[in-house]
C-alpha cells in the first residue's frame, strides 16, 4: 500500500513537471512568433552604431540572414520566457524546500533580472564598444581590409555580453547562499585570492589581449566581488540577531 501510495506521488509530480513544461514552451512558441516580429528593428538598432562608422556587413552563405533573424527572434523569445520558466520552476520546486529556504528564494528572484539587465547593459555599452575599437584597430595597423560577415559580428557580441551579464548574478547567489547558511562572510573573505584570480581569468579571456581592456573588465568584478562579501555580511548579521533573539525566548 505504501509502495503504492509513493508511484502515485511519484506520477503526480511527473504530471506537473509535464505541464509546466507545456505551458514554458507553448511562452517560448509565442515568444518566437514576437522575436520575428521584431527581429528587424532590433536588428537596425543593433548595427546602427557600426552602420554610422560606414562599416559593412556582409553574407558568407545563403542562410546567413535568415539565419540571424532567427537567432535575434530566439534572443528575444528566451527573454519573453525567462520570467514564466523562473516563476514555474519556483511553483515546482518550492513545497519541497525549508520555510527559510522559500522566503530567501522568493526575496532574491526579482534581482536575478534586475541584474541579468544590469550586466547586459554594463557589457553591450560599455564592453563590446571597447572589444570592437580595439579588434578594429588591430586589424588596420596590420594593413587589412575590415570585411566582416554579419553573423561573426553578432557571434563577437554574443560571447561578450552573455558572459559578464551571468557574472553580475555573484552578489545574488552569494546573498541566497549565505541565507541559506551554505556560504559564510569569513569563507568568502578566506578564498578571496582565489576568487580574484578567477575573476581576472575571467576578465582575461572574454576580453581583448591588451592591458587596458582587461582591467576595465577586471576591476568591475572585483567590485561585485567584494560587494557580494559585504551583502554577505549583512545577511550573515541579521542571521546571527534572529538567531539569538530566538536562543532568547526559549529560555
């Protein structure tokens, strides 16, 4: 009977995971539909500042363009979604975590986007301009012809803005986990070298190789390294006074 009761439980949350799959890809298919609408002004308003500075784009297969209006379409698609996947993943997951845990879920989830945005920002007016400069005029001062085909340009930005968007979530997930009580202010200050090479690693590889991009990029991090240290600190305090109020009252 109890074997029984278990498969049922086991059938039941298999339905639900298959439902709230359905409804994150039924956003997704409508998402896709609004990313073709807007694909083409998204697509000017990307090129706009290259399109100013008289650079032209160019085709290397018949598939290119269609290929990037789809690309721009999924981009914009995954952002409409992004919202309903976090919200049912939360309905999903959240009776089977601790009271704790669940609040300390809830309250952060609204940052995790305002960061995602943040660092998106941060990375496309910021760092990409840079990356683009410096990779321009590396390619004069060797006495080519700048021909780029449009979906290597794209890729360029991709793989710079993506990556320091996700690295703005740090202040998030150290907050979360120290709610949690998995991270401590004094480990995060213990594996602070470690963590700085790491971070200027990061910053190394996603930037271009000259001296000035790499600290532009590295010196942020660092910030939201140490800022994430001293959330974690005031997350660790409120922990330690609720904790004694409530060694308090039991006695």
């Amino acid at each position: 009977m109890l074997n029984t009761e278990k498969d049922m439980s086991l059938v039941d949350h298999l339905t639900e995971l298959r439902r709230r799959l359905i409804i994150v890809i039924a956003v997704l298919f409508f998402g896709l539909i609004a990313g073709l609408l807007v694909a083409q002004p998204v697509y000017q308003y990307l090129v706009a500042a290259e399109t100013a500075r008289q650079l032209v784009f160019h085709v290397f297969s018949f598939w290119d363009g269609i290929g990037l209006y789809m690309k721009i379409a999924m981009v914009v698609a995954i952002a409409l979604t992004l919202p309903c996947a976090v919200y049912q993943l939360w309905a999903f997951v959240s009776p089977g975590l601790l009271p704790h845990e669940r609040r300390a879920a809830r309250r952060y989830i609204p940052f995790v986007f305002v960061m995602f945005l943040l660092g998106v920002l941060f990375a496309y007016y910021i760092i990409f301009p840079m990356a683009l400069a410096f990779t321009s005029q590396v390619t004069r001062s060797m006495g080519l012809e700048e021909t780029y085909g449009v979906v290597q340009y794209f890729t360029f930005m991709s793989n710079i803005v993506f990556p320091v968007a996700g690295l703005f979530e740090l202040p998030i997930i150290v907050m979360f986990l120290t709610t949690i009580r998995i991270l401590t202010p004094a480990l995060l200050s213990k594996i602070r070298k470690a963590a700085y090479f790491v971070l200027v690693f990061v910053a190394v590889v996603i930037t271009p190789p000259d001296f000035i991009s790499d600290t532009l990029v590295a010196i942020p991090l660092l910030i939201l390294y140490e800022l994430s240290v001293i959330l974690s600190k005031v997350v660790y305090r409120r922990q330690q006074r609720r904790d004694a109020e409530r060694l308090m009252e039991e006695i």
